[in-house]
C-alpha cells in the first residue's frame, strides 16, 4: 500500500478544518517537544498525524515494563529502546516527509543550547523532573521562544477538571508550586501556558519540598499511580494548543501585512 495514495489524501481532513494555508504553515513549523512519556508521546502523536513538518524529540530514557500503562511507545517489543528512537519511527511511519531529529538528552544547562538551537516555532515541556523542566521553561523564556507545559496528570481521574491558562493561576499541582517557586528565583516569568487539572491529586501528591529529590536526575523516581486516559489527554490538549498557535499566528501575520 505504501506509495498507492497522495500526500494531499494523508491530510485532507486536516486542510477542511484549516485550509490549504494552515497545512502549509504547519508543514513548515519546528516542534521541539522535551519528554516522550506519557503526555509527551501523545502529543507528538498528534503533532505527526497533523502534518508538522519539522519535530525535535528529546528524551535521554529507554522504554521500561512500568511505562506500558501509560506511554505511546512502550509495548512488549519496544522494552529496552531508547524512547527517541521507538518516536522517530512512528513519526516517519505516519508521514515520511517529516523531518525529525533524535535527541538522547537530559535536559540541563549544558544541553539546552542544542535542544533549543533553531529557533522552534514552538517549545513543548513534557518533563516530569523539576530541574530540568526549570532549566527548559526558564531557557525558553530568556530566548523568547513561545513554550506550552504540562503540570501534573499523575494521580488525576475526571477529564472534565483538565484546563488551559498561565502557570500563575494553576492550582492543586505540587508540581506547579515547585516549578513556579523556582523560576521566581531565577527572575524568570510565570504567565507560560500549560495544562493542568484542578482536580486534588489527594493523599500520593508529592509535599512541597519533596517533588525535587523524588524526581531530579540520578535519583530513584517515586512511582506515582496514573491512567493512560487522563495523561493521554494532557498530551492530546497540549498538541492541540500547539496547532491552533501555529495556525492562527501565521493568519494573524498574514492579516498583519496584508
């Protein structure tokens, strides 16, 4: 079957929905998406069956047994595979023109010229370690990249409390009380957009203080119990602010210099 259809029939339900211009925009984007796990794997995912025609994944893991629950790539006969190379593959298997680039990486202060090199049209933060994700939101910041985070989808199980809005306003998030203390440290701003759940993550949320040791690198990850619905959606809305982004800041340009 390979070759026995068009490019344009591979995305033709995406150009009804935004036009011939939007596809074209989004063909020519760069996505940078930092963490290939359970949000990260869905949202590049969702990036690679829109038509993105530029993806840097980054993720310095490999495929566990304990990730099956919950992440795109993990199945019996990925176990052991490095998660940059398992997405790559995907991602060509759905659209072959799409350039991708691997990057086996931890993200860090030594890395992040590389992860960020290029100017992306777009920066996703899939990471679960507070330092790193800092390291990223902060890097991101300083270059005046536009960035979208993901807080915490562990521990959450009504779909209807998942929101979009600034990091300042995110509540019931260990994980954003952390991240939002240490970029205020740095002098770094808080308005970055990200998806959250207002749901209470209840007795396994991580204290204040504690979410650092429990997830930083080199250090024994906490396992915290999660459902493949809730953070697949997580993913599925961050790459779905990622496209209206693109799409609508192109046609604003447009108007702009019509």
């Amino acid at each position: 079957m390979n070759g026995s259809f068009s490019a344009d029939e591979r995305f033709s339900r995406i150009v009804k929905m935004i036009g011939t211009d939007g596809l074209g925009t989004l063909e020519n984007s760069l996505v940078t998406v930092v963490g290939l796990g359970a949000v990260g794997s869905y949202a590049v995912e969702a990036l690679a069956r829109s038509g993105v025609g530029r993806l840097r994944l980054v993720d310095f893991d490999e495929v566990k047994p304990s990730n099956i629950n919950r992440q795109l790539y993990a199945m019996e006969s990925t176990l052991g595979m490095a998660k940059v190379d398992v997405a790559a593959a995907r991602v060509r298997d759905i659209n072959p023109k799409c350039d991708v680039e691997k990057m086996k990486c931890f993200v860090h202060q030594e890395t992040l010229e590389a992860v960020l090199a290029g100017r992306p049209d777009v920066v996703i933060d899939a990471i679960d370690s507070v330092n790193p994700k800092v390291e990223l939101l902060a890097g991101a910041q300083e270059k005046g990249l536009e960035i979208f985070s993901s807080m915490g989808a562990a521990m959450r199980s009504d779909p209807s409390l998942v929101r979009v809005g600034p990091l300042a306003g995110v509540k019931n998030c260990a994980l954003a009380r952390q991240i939002r203390k240490k970029l205020r440290q740095r002098g770094a701003g808080v308005d970055i957009c990200c998806v959250y759940s207002i749901e209470p993550a209840g007795v396994f949320e991580l204290e204040e203080g504690g979410a650092q040791e429990a997830l930083s690198r080199g250090r024994s990850r906490r396992i915290l119990p999660s459902l493949p619905t809730l953070t697949g959606i997580f993913g599925l809305t961050i790459a779905n602010w990622t496209i209206q982004y693109l799409v609508n800041s192109n046609r604003d340009s447009n108007r702009n210099t019509a």
